[in-house]
C-alpha cells in the first residue's frame, strides 16, 4: 500500500517515523530538473528519472522513508508501486507532484 500525501502534510508524513531517514525521491528527467526543483529541508533530496530506477536500486535506503515526487503524481506512483514490491516498507506518493508542491508548499517553485 502506497500512502498519497500533499505537499504540504509530507513533513508530518516524515515525522511519522524518526528513526527512519526522509528522502523525497524526485523521479522527473533531468530538463524537469533544471525547470524546477524543490530545496530540500528537513529531508535528502535524490533525484533518480522514472526509468533509471530498476538499474539504481541500490542507490536507496530500504530503510528509509522514501516519498516520491513527479510532475503531477503518476510516474512518482508508479515508482512507489515498484519500491514497495521490492522491499521499501516506508514508501509515499505526493499526490499532485511538484505542481501541486508549488501551487500549495512553494510558490517560488515554477510551474511548468
């Protein structure tokens, strides 16, 4: 089961589990990147595109609480999906991706 969070309740989403470590999981392409991006507080950022996730799976924490963040929630669901069928236990989709982050967390994130 893939929890949906705002934007704005991840930080609490995060807190659920102190002893695990936050990580927004970005998995836009790199010129989504470069279009916009979240500043990372109070979590890791890790930005990993959609497709590349399967070969770098090492590169996450099965131990971490891990949120996924797109440009509006479907390919961060799918990589949610995928993480929590390959041993993540702590796995989240921000529901409305980084629109959704900039129209309700950041407004100084841009819109594309």
């Amino acid at each position: 089961m893939v929890d949906q969070v705002r934007p704005t309740d991840l930080d609490a989403w995060f807190a659920q589990d102190s002893a695990a470590a936050p990580v927004l999981l970005d998995v836009r392409e790199p010129w989504e990147l470069q279009t916009a991006s979240v500043a990372p507080q109070g979590f890791t950022l890790v930005a990993i595109p959609m497709n590349e996730i399967p070969g770098r799976l090492a590169e996450l924490d099965p131990a971490a609480r891990i949120a996924c963040l797109c440009h509006h929630g479907a390919r961060s669901q799918r990589v949610a999906a995928f993480l929590s069928q390959n041993g993540f236990g702590e796995v989240a989709n921000v529901a409305g991706g980084i629109d959704a982050w900039s129209a309700s967390r950041d407004a100084g994130v841009p819109r594309y």
